[in-house]
C-alpha cells in the first residue's frame, strides 16, 4: 500500500518513499467517480431550488388548466397575473445577443419560405386537378 505524508510542497508517495514529486505536479481528482461531464447531481436537501412564488405560480398553472380562469380566487388570479407579468418584464429587460437575433431572422425566413413553397405546391396541385377536368 502507497504511504503519503505531505512536507512542506512535496509529497512522498510510494511504498518505499522514495517517490518524491513537487504538489504542483500532481493531479488530484475531487469528482464523483462515473458522474458525467456537464451533468449536475440531484438537490442534496432533495427539494426543489424554486421560490415559493414560482412553485405557487405553477400550483395556479394547473388549476386554470384544469378548470379554467373560473376556478381562481380573485386573490389567486390577481398573484398569477401578477407573477406572469413580472416574468415577461424580467425577459424584455435582458439584453438580446446577436445570436438571438440570428436565430430569430432564420425563423422568420425558413418560415416564409416554407410560405411560399406551399403556395406554389398548392397551385401547382389545383392547376394539375383543373386540367383533368
């Protein structure tokens, strides 16, 4: 078995101690073995990491779906409301990146576009169901 007794900035590894590399050479791993790049672990306290508004927020979501706006309190209507718009003015405050931008100009174009290609699809079709007439 491999003794190591930290002195000063070195460290003596090996079974005869005579192994002798400086700290800064050595590579430690402080990870969780078999947990993959980029994947977080779960919630160590196991819950969630929500507010209680956007848990209460969610709570409010299901019951309109459910049972429509008529099932809200006007108390709980006015808090969804409320935390929705909060949302909404949080998302129009960030500042958009050029990549964002990009993204949406290429939507709209491949959306037109695929406009386009069905009229003319669809002409083509009526044309060819006239002609057979």
């Amino acid at each position: 078995m491999a003794s190591q007794r930290a002195e000063g900035r070195r460290i003596v590894a090996g079974p005869n101690a005579a192994d002798v590399a400086d700290l800064d050479n050595v590579l430690t791993h402080y990870g969780i073995k078999g947990m993959k790049w980029g994947v977080r672990r779960a919630n160590p306290s196991g819950g969630d990491s929500s507010s209680d508004d956007a848990k209460r927020a969610v709570a409010l979501k299901t019951k309109v779906a459910k049972g429509g706006v008529n099932s809200l309190s006007n108390k709980e209507l006015q808090d969804y409301v409320t935390r929705m718009n909060l949302e909404k003015q949080y998302k129009a405050a960030q500042p958009k990146t050029a990549s964002q931008e990009a993204k949406k100009f290429v939507a709209d174009t491949l959306v037109n576009i695929g406009k386009q290609e069905a009229a003319k699809f669809a002409a083509k079709e009526i044309a060819k169901a006239l002609a057979k007439r």
